[in-house]
C-alpha cells in the first residue's frame, strides 16, 4: 500500500521536475531568440500572423468544443464571450501580432551611458528578462498577445491558460510551434503547461532559478495565493478599487459624462470605476444630477449617510438606492454599481483613497489648480487622471499596442506593461586594461 | 500549561504585529517626506551629517561595547574591521551623507510624456516606492548609508542590522531620530526592528501591504533564506561568482595586472574575481605568467586538468596548486582562491560562465572585435566588462554616491543600485473632460 500523500508529493514533484525543464528548455531557445535582430523578430511576426490566418478554422473548430463544454457547464454569458474565438476574433489577433511587428523594439536600447574618469566607457542597454511565467483565464486572445509581446521582447514564455479555453490555446500554439519550427526556432520558446492542469501553475510558483518572472492574471483571489506562495518574483495585476473623486471646484459638465464613462462603457474591467467621492461643497447640487444619471443607466447606488439623504431627497425615478456598509470601500463590484461618498475636503478624499483603494487608478475631476497638483502628487496609484475618464488605463490606449496586463505594485512595472516592460537591463564596461586603484 | 509551540506562535504574531505597526507608522512619514522638495531633503542632510560628526563620540562608545563584545565572542580580523565604526569612521560617513546631498535627485523626472489623439497629456513620473526594508550584516556604515539614500530617495525604512552592531546601531538612528524630530519629521520613517531580534526579520518578510521592498544583504545563505521566505518582494543582492575569460586575442599585458586586481585588490567583496577561463589557443604561454604573478600574490589556484598540467610544467616558485573539483566552478571564495579552466572556445566559456555564474560581473580579455560582440551579447549577467577589473562593479565608481546594494536579478534593478533603483513611477493624465469611445 502506498500512503496517498507522498504518492501525491511525488505527483507534483514530477510535475516540477518536467515543468522545470519545460523553463530550462525554453531558456536555451530564449537565449537564440536574445541574438535575433528586429528585422527578423518581425519578420516572424508576419508569418506568425499569416498562419493564425490561414488556419483560423482550426482554432474555431477546437474553441467551438471549448464553448459548448463551458456553456454545458454553466458558464455565465460574459465569461462565454471573452471565451470566444471565432474566426473573425483570431483574424482580429492576427492583425495585432502585425501591430506588435510595427512597435519600437526595446532591445539594445542606451539607458545610460557615460566615460568614469579613468576612461571606463559604461554603457546600460535594454535586454530580455529571460523566461516569463504567465498564469490567466480562459481568453484566448490573450494567448496570441502574450505570444507576440515575448517574441518582440525576445523573451520566452510557459503559459498556463484558463482551464476552459484548453482546446483552443492548444490549437493556437500549435499554430505557433509550427512556424517556429520551420523558421529554425525552437517551440520550446513558447511553451504550455496545461497538461499538468493545476498542478501545473503550483510548479511555475515553487521553479525559483528556472523562470524569471511570473505574471498571475484573473480574480483577486488566483492574484492572492500566487503572492502569497510563489518563490519566483511575481509582478500583480489588474485588481482596481478605483475612484473618482468630485472636487468642490468641478465642472459638473465634464463631471457627469466622465463618471458615466468610467462606470458603464464596460462593466466588469479592471479600469472602470467603483467609487465616487464628491466634496461637501458641491454634494447638494451635484449629487442629484450624478444620481440620476446613473440611474438611467440602470448602476445601483451604495450611498454613504450624507449622499444617501442628498440622493433620497431629490425623489429620482428609478433610483436603486441603498446605505454602503464598511465593506463596500473595498469592494471592486465589477458590475453595475457603485458606491457614493460625500467628503469634507480634499485631504478626506486622498485619505480615503489611499487607505482603500488598490493602487490601479484614480480621478479628480476639479478646476483648481492647487486641489489637482496636491491630488496628483499624494495619490498613491499607478495611474491618476484629471478631468478624464479611468477607462484610459490600458496598455492600448497608452499607445503599447498589445498589453501584458496592469501592474497595480511597484516594483519593476507600474500601470500597463508593454514591451518595455518586459525587458531588464545589462551593464557593459569598454576599457583599455583599467584597473581599480 | 500553556502549549509552548502556540506560545511561540503568539510571540511571533505580536511581533508582527507589531513590525506591521512600525511600518504603518512609516508610510505615513514616508508621505510627509514625498512632499518635501529636493532643496530640503539636502538641508535635512547636511544637518544630520553634522549631528553625526558633533555627536561622534556617542557612535564610537556604543560601537567600543560593541566591538569588545565581539571581539570576546571570537569574531574573526575581518569582519571586526568591518563592525569597527570609531570617531574617524564616522566622520567619513557624515561626509557620505554629504555626498548625497550633492546627488541629483530622481524623485519627479519624467520618465516618458506623451499626448493621445484625443489629446490627454500622458506623463509617466519617478515617484519614491514607499517603506522598504533591509536585512544587513553588522557594518554599522550601512546604517548612515541607508539612512541617506532613504531620504534622499523620499523613502521610509525599517532596518534589521547585523546583532553584533545593534548598540551601535542605536546610537547612530537615535542621532538621526533627535534631528528629524528637532526638523518637523516624524523619527518613524528611519526605523530599526533590532529589538525583536530575528523575529524582526522574519516579520519583515511576512508584512505582505505593509512593506514594499526588502533587500537582504550578507551571505548567501541568508539571501537564500529571505528569497524562499519572503511575502514581501525581494531584491537579491550580491552573490558573485565572478569570471574573467582571457580569448585567444587577449592582450597580456593587460590581462596579468587585471587578474591581479580582480582577484587580490581586495579579496571577500562580491565583485573580486572567483574563476579564470583560458583560450586553449593562448594557454601554454599565458597560464605559466598568470599563474606566477598569482603565486606571487600568494593565491591558491585550484586547475582542471589541461591548466594544472600547464602551471604544473611551468616549475613556479611557491605556487599552491590543486585539482578543481565539479563544486569549485560554483564556489564563491571570498578568499585568496582562483579556479582556472581551460576552454576550448569563446562559445565553451560563455556556456561555462551562464550555467555557473551567480549573474554578478564578468570580464572578457581580448582585443578581436567579433569576440568582445558576441561575449557582451551573450553573457547574461548584471555588469559584463571588456579589458578592465570586474572591481569596477560598484555604485561609487559607477557615479551612484552611496549604494544600497548590487543586484543579481533582473526584476526592478539590476547592477549597483542607487537613488534611482529606488524609485517607482506613477501616471498622470491630464484632460479637458476626455472619456473613452
């Protein structure tokens, strides 16, 4: 008889061992892909994209089983939408590998560069990180982006894709290990682990010295536990209690599309907005107009006591009005409401701000010079706006082309990563015979 | 009867909470400190420098115990002059504050600005990363070092010096505390845990949200230990196996005096070199004339086969030679050691370096232009030197001021890291009323 336990340690030792020297494999090619020239990271690019093209009905066929298999497990619309890969969708991710091919390459470089006295020539150039780990959830696209922004970065990449999407991602690096293939690159480049299932993303956390960096995408709580137990750095992303604070000083017709913006154009992304905060001054005659806005589009409103009995008093049709808990300021509702706070002052807004929020993005909507410079210095996030909509932050947008995700810490990346943002750098010393004195 | 493994636990879950609250305290200094423009942060300086120097006597008493102590506990000659931190000592620190104070400041450099087509100005601006954390030896010279690229960089600290400096240690940050008090300053923000002992460190890599950044600098097995352990982001520093790699085309008259340097200029730091990779091509005539000039400088040379037969042929007085072993080519030494191979071609070294090097610094000899590319291409470490000391590697010589530490990884900062490596960055979009179509 065999104890179930060690049986299952062994299990995964396995797993780490092979998904190891999945890491180990792909640091080879990486290394051959770290001495390709822009010129030919495109090139590849292209023909990349021509396949995804050209053999879209292949990865159609195999997500049309991915679908039916989540729908038949009750996935819920929305999930099922970012699931889809239609041929219309990879043709679509075919065009933005061509658009990772037209972006700057940040390979090579000159962050600094500058003689010491003794003559020494130092120079800090852009280079790859190596081997990216990447864990996220059943979209597809994203595979084909990652895909593209690695190669472009010359970077190599294990991938661990939502489990419902496991067909369809199989398909697309299919697609992918061919080209390489025939174009003299190793297929280890861009490597899946989703043959190991979870065991697989427990592996890429505990492959200290095997991959460079982990990138967990999805749920607060998939962010969480790969934070809390991965030995390898991890850089976190996307969880955005994000705000949009109303200044006494502010133009009540920006103010309104603004927040209307930010909270209805797409539900349920990282970037939309969660929280209104809006100065005593201007809450009596600016909360009814915001309120009734935002009943329009049909958000329910949590309500501090203040804005409560503002919003109650001005008798909105339709209004789903309700008192905001404690629990609510820290809540990311990813859906059609937000919560609604009336403060003293502007000190109170950035207070309540920094101690609730998750650090993606926040907003001021204010005419005053001083209330914007104070707001923008003592925020604490990766992105603050004024006067604009929160929906901005996005790597797209930032004019990256493809991103790899929002990193919501400081450290390494900050806001939207994108190519440069995949890259380390390297310090080379030219000298005549220096030595140290 | 109290279980004592729960009771222990509680002890450590006061003294997280504890570190938790002392970091807490700090962020909030830290954005008092954020706010406080570059003319005085230098001005604070400058003041400090001078307490430091009017209150000498005070460090160098506490350190006198200190060294006593140690000396009774039998810490070796070295490690006691680098404990040492007498009137004179102190004196160049108080200088190295100075220094700092002459440093450009990285905190609001725009990184990058932009505007988007519909016109949002994009600006992307150095800010300071927040509370950091550092684990160190007991060089009581880090602490004043620290201290100062802290407040220069407008970050907070928590400090776990090494036991054996912790009086001095108090005496220095009780200076600094009584002028950042006298000057407005909250003392919380240069803060010491030395009073939880090691559960102060261990609580550090536990304070997952309240720390941002811990830097472990010592031995490797403590960075090991931090880098397996920590919840908190970790930059490891300072391991460094350290190659030179003298090509056929090498010139010797360079290669001799920068060997010599590298390996004995000052033996026990991270960036003397550990191991000499030798062209076959040039290694009948080169091997006997380094290995007599290391002789010379009394270094133990430990061979693989085809360079033990060379010195050994060679008849050099006094030469101290031994046969490498397979754990010599991971071995840092810190000592008056080298292990010297023969390789059979550029590509054998650069593969030798890549599988055993701990990514630090390493130098390549040769004058052939198509071997220096393909070296300085290839080699995947912080710093890669052509014709000069991998001594060089140092944020003083790179025109840093003080360092924090070297880093070898690639996440965040790589190489020596200075004001600049401590630093994140943060978005700002300034708009007209801009929301997303």
């Amino acid at each position: 008889m065999t104890n179930p336990q060690i049986q299952a340690n062994a299990m995964e030792i396995d797993v780490l061992n092979e998904v190891c020297a999945k890491a180990d494999a792909a640091r080879i090619a990486q290394a051959q892909l770290a001495q390709t020239n822009t010129q030919r990271k495109n090139e590849l690019l292209n023909v990349i994209a021509d396949a995804l093209d050209s053999r879209a009905g292949e990865i159609a066929a195999a997500n049309a089983i991915d679908m039916q298999e989540a729908a038949e497990h009750g996935m819920d619309a929305g999930k099922l939408d970012r699931l889809k890969f239609d041929v219309s969708r990879v043709n679509a991710a075919a065009q933005g590998v061509r658009h990772v091919a037209t972006l700057p390459d940040p390979i090579g470089e000159i962050v600094r560069g500058y003689h010491l006295d003794n003559g020494l020539r130092l120079e800090q150039a852009r280079v790859p990180i190596g081997v990216l780990g990447m864990i996220y959830e059943a979209r597809p696209n994203v595979t084909v982006d990652v895909a593209s922004l690695c190669i472009k970065s010359g970077n190599a990449v294990l991938l661990r894709g939502g489990h419902a999407a496991e067909r369809t991602n199989a398909a697309t690096l299919g697609i992918i290990a061919d080209v390489l293939r025939e174009y003299g690159y190793d297929p280890a480049l861009i490597a899946s682990v989703d043959e190991y299932g979870r065991q697989g993303a427990t592996a890429m956390m505990q492959a200290q010295g095997h991959i460079d960096l982990l990138i967990p995408r999805g749920g607060a709580g998939l962010i969480q536990a790969v934070v809390q137990n991965s030995k390898v750095p991890v850089i976190e992303t996307g969880a955005g209690n994000v705000h949009i604070y109303v200044d006494q000083t502010g133009d009540q017709n920006k103010a309104i599309p603004i927040i209307l913006n930010a909270k209805t154009q797409r539900v349920g992304v990282c970037n939309a907005t969660e929280k209104l905060l809006v100065h005593q001054g201007i809450a009596e005659t600016f909360l009814p107009q915001a309120a009734a806005a935002l009943a329009a589009a049909n958000v329910e409103m949590h309500a501090d006591e203040r804005a409560y009995a503002i919003i109650d008093k001005a008798g909105i049709d339709g209004v789903e009005l309700m008192h905001a808990t404690d629990e609510d300021w820290d809540t990311e509702y990813l859906a059609l409401k937000i919560g609604i706070k009336v403060v003293d002052s502007l000190n109170e807004a950035i207070e309540h701000i920094n101690r609730h929020s998750t650090g993606h993005t926040e907003s001021i909507i204010a005419e005053d010079y001083s209330a914007i410079e104070e707001f923008t210095s003592r925020i604490d996030s990766a992105v603050v706006m004024v006067n604009a909509s929160t929906r901005f932050t996005d790597g797209g947008v930032f004019g990256f082309g493809a991103e790899l995700g929002i990193s919501t810490q400081k450290m390494h990346a900050r806001g939207p990563m994108g190519l440069r943002e995949m890259t380390t750098t390297k310090w080379i010393g030219y000298g005549t015979g220096q030595v140290r004195a």
